[in-house]
C-alpha cells in the first residue's frame, strides 16, 4: 500500500464533526480580532496602548536648563570662567572646535509637551565674542510652570497677608521679665571643680 492511499484511507475515516468544529472555532477568532482596535493607535506622546492602558514613559532630561535671566547675564567680551560661572558648563565641547561651546537642553516628561534647546556660543581665544540663542527662551517662571504636572484642585493657596490683614492681627503678648533680668544663674555643682582637687 503506498503512502497516498494510507493517507486517503485515513481522510476517510476522520469525523466531519471534528473539522466543522475547528473551522467554526478559527472563523469565530478571525471575527474577533477584526473588533479589536487597530495598532497604528499606539503613540509616542503618551496616548493610551491600544486605547486601554496608559504606558509609563521615563523622564528624560539632559543638559542645562538655560533661561532668559541667566542669558541676560552674559555678555560678549567675558571670560570662559565667567561664562561658566553663570551658565555652567557647556554640553557639548570639541576638541577640534575650541571656539565653540553648545548648550543643549531637551526634556520629555510624561503629562508636559517635550522642549528641546540649543545655545551656541562662540569665543575668540578667551573671550566671548557671539551668542546665538533663540528667541523664544523661557523665564524661570515660564520653564517651571511649562514642565509642572501638577495640577492644583481648586484656588492657588494665599501665601501672604494684605497690609489690611496685617493691621487687623492681635499684638503680640510682651513677657514680664523683670524677676529673670535681675541676676543671671550659672548652673549649680554638687561637687568641686576639677581645679580644686589638687
């Protein structure tokens, strides 16, 4: 017997109940992946996976935070310790390219839009000579509040009082210490000084 007619024999006898269930069960699988959502729905900003799970994205931040106030400190004509001094130190220093310091910042928090900065600057020997900055640099404030997830329910809290409420506080008790200011006391001893045992 060949090997064509064994298998033929052995189609034959296979149940029809058994291919029928397993091509019933295959259709029902293919029909429920077709609900699913689609994968194109995955996102790097922070979107939900397949609109069911928010992934954890880890907080990247890499170089100097460089504000306006502190741009405002630097002028051309300083010194490299001085540029140093009040921006800290450059990111990015080459050797082939002494002339040149870059500043760059990129952050990528999860809840905040990702910011990303380049500052050049460039010296002539040791003293600045160009700054190329963009124009569109935070103040401090403007950064602090630009990477805050935080969000507050309900008002800011008050952090100070009006001259109104201050005029409107009780005056501080005053302490008597006439009996305290007479004769200062020292600590009291048991047993002589050290001195004194000689």
């Amino acid at each position: 017997m060949s090997l064509n007619s064994r298998i033929a024999r052995l189609a034959r006898r296979t149940p029809v109940r058994g291919t029928t269930t397993g091509l019933i069960i295959g259709l029902l699988a293919l029909g429920g992946c077709s609900q699913m959502p689609k994968f194109d729905a995955l996102s790097v900003s922070g979107d939900k996976v397949l609109g069911l799970v928010t992934p954890y994205r880890v907080e990247i931040v890499q170089g100097n935070v460089v504000t306006k106030e502190q741009l405002a400190q630097v002028k051309p004509g300083m010194t490299r310790a001085q540029v140093r001094e009040a921006l800290g130190s450059p990111l990015l220093t080459d050797v082939f390219h002494e002339a040149r310091w870059d500043y760059v910042f990129t952050i990528r928090r999860q809840g905040a839009a990702p910011q990303n900065r380049h500052i050049l600057l460039s010296f002539d020997g040791d003293k600045l000579s160009k700054i190329d900055a963009p124009d569109d640099l935070p103040t401090e404030k403007e950064f602090i509040a630009s990477i805050n997830t935080l969000k507050l329910k309900g008002a800011e809290p008050k952090l100070e009082l009006t001259e109104a409420e201050r005029q409107a506080l009780p005056p501080p008790a005053k302490v008597a210490t006439a009996a305290s200011a007479a004769e200062p006391m020292g600590a009291t001893r048991d047993y002589p000084p050290l001195e004194a045992r000689r």
